[in-house]
C-alpha cells in the first residue's frame, strides 16, 4: 500500500487529478516535474525530477531534508539542526532528517515559460504521516477548517505589486558566490510617476505582455494589469490559497527570461472582495472570522518576504451566499 493510501492524504477529486496528470504528461511529452512547497517565508522550496520519476513519487512522496524549515530568507540554515531536537525541540528535525514532499494533484500545471516542465504543490510529512507542523499549506488549511466549522466563509482576491528592472550586470563573476551574493545591477524600463496612465505604458508592454500571457496560461484569474510609479499591479479574482505562490513565481519567471528580473522588493498583497457574479467558487474556500455584515476582513499580507497576518477595518465584505 502506499504511503498517500495507507494515511488516505487524498480526496476522491485528488485521485481523479492524478488520473489526469498521467495522461496530460504522456500527451505533452513531458521531460521534467517540479515539485515545490512554500517556507515558512513564502519561498517555494523543492526538487526537479525527471517526469517518470516524478509520477512514480505521486503516491510514495519524495524525499526533503527537514533543514529546508531552517531557512532564513538568505537561505543560511539558522537553527542548530545537529543538536537534540534540532533546534525546533522535536526529535523528527534533528540531524537534517528526512520528511517527504507529497504531491497535490490538483494545483499540476505545464509551466508556459518552460513547456517541457510540469509542476506541482506539495503537503510535507513526517515518515509516519504526521503533517509537519511548520509546513505552510496546512497550517493555513488547518485555519479555514476551524472557521469553516463555524459556518464562515474567507472569500478572497490576489493582488501582486513589484517593480520591475532592466538587469545590467548580474554580478556572476566568481567573487560574487558568497552567501548572500552581491545585488545586480540593474536600471529602469521607464521613469515612472504616470500613475493609472498610458504615458509610458508602450515601454513597459514587451515585458508586461509576457507576464499577462503566462498568468493567463496558467489558469489563474486574472482581471487587470496596470502600472502605477513604475509598478505593475495584477489583480486576480477569488485566488485559491494552493494558487497565491505561482502567481508570483509566474511573474517573476516571465520577467526573467524577458532579461528583467523582479527584485526583492516583491510586494504580495491578499485583500478581501466579494465573490465575483457568475464566479463558480473553489473546491474549499478561505472562511472568513466575524462575517455578520459588519465592516472587517481579515487581509493575510506578504510584505518583501515575511507573511503578516493583519486585520483591515476600513473595507467592507458581503457575508458569502
């Protein structure tokens, strides 16, 4: 029996997925699946397998060492994971053990900037199918079970701002390998201050175009582009939380091989919005705290790289339904 059988991990509609994924892998020839997760930062941490291996794994998990939830933002492992309990007072993290990456089938997707890649959303487990307790997607599913419990509902939209650069100089010389390397040197792609206007939009609309037409190709709703001070905003509407990730990742891969990459000064921001008319919702949902027509919502926020959760008191939100 295998390890997402034996701790029954999936739902039927996860089973139904990994039918599918099979499929869609064979018929688009795919060469390599990415298997990521995201840190208790928001990065998204994982292995590249080649797609064999990959579905071979589906079920049985890949293995991940534990220090990847030891990470700080520069990726310097911070806690002492050689010493008893590893530094998080359980004997599971200690030594660089291994927990492993199990695949939800739902979120697959053949990345539009690389058309030979399929990638895919992991939960992380302990041997023993534990769920790790640090891993991000179940703590914040573990949050909308217990709202859901009260009969609420979390309805949510995605808006992404960043600046993007021209890179001049990648600083890729040997000196530059130290940890944290050195920043690029970069320039503008216009001067900004045309806020919500077309005046310097053409010169922004190579770039834009590919990040519009990639965000598309995945699946995920996207609403508007705009640009404001030199910024491209894209709002998405009802953004699952297995989704808020690749949103990112998806701009900021197409920035790159547009030769402009995002910088880090990423600014991820989740704000609450009613369900749009004619929208069909997710298989789960955010649930949302205090929902009685009351103004209030609840905006989780990834400022740089840290996820904040703070609570906005100057929108208004329509209890779902």
């Amino acid at each position: 029996m295998s390890f997402v059988a034996r701790h029954a991990l999936w739902s039927d509609e996860q089973k139904e997925a990994a039918l599918r994924l099979h499929a869609i892998v064979e018929e688009k020839k795919l060469e390599t699946i990415r298997l990521s997760f995201p840190d208790q930062h928001g990065i998204l941490r994982g292995k590249t397998l080649v797609a064999s291996e990959a579905l071979a794994s589906l079920e049985s998990g890949c293995t991940i060492t534990t220090t990847m939830f030891a990470k700080d933002t520069a990726h310097r492992t911070v806690f002492p994971v050689f010493t008893s309990g590893g530094g998080f007072g359980m004997p599971e993290m200690e030594g660089a053990a291994d927990v492993l990456m199990v695949a939800d089938p739902s979120s697959f997707r053949v990345l539009p900037w690389a058309p030979s890649t399929g990638w895919l959303l992991c939960d992380v487990y302990f041997a023993d199918g534990r769920v790790v307790p640090f891993a991000t997607r179940h703590i914040f599913r573990s949050v909308l079970d217990k709202l859901g419990e009260r009969g609420l509902d979390f309805v949510a939209g995605l808006e992404v701002e960043f600046h993007i650069f021209k890179l001049e100089d990648a600083r890729m010389s040997p000196e530059d390998a130290g940890q944290p390397g050195a920043p690029p040197d970069v320039s503008l792609l216009s001067h900004g201050y045309q806020y919500l206007t077309e005046q310097r939009y053409d010169q922004m609309a190579p770039v834009l175009d590919i990040i519009r037409r990639d965000v598309l190709a995945l699946g995920l709703p996207l609403a508007q582009v705009l640009t404001a001070n030199a910024i491209l905003g894209t709002v998405a509407w009802s953004a699952v939380a297995s989704n808020l990730r690749s949103h990112t990742a998806a701009a900021a891969a197409a920035a790159k091989a547009a030769g402009h990459p995002l910088t880090a000064a990423t600014q991820t921001q989740i704000h609450t919005t009613p369900w749009p008319p004619g929208s069909r919702r997710p298989s789960w949902s955010a649930r949302r705290s205090g929902c009685r027509r009351r103004s209030g919502s609840i905006v989780p926020r990834v400022t740089g790289r840290r996820l904040l959760a703070s609570c906005n008191r100057t929108r208004r939100m329509r209890c779902p339904g």
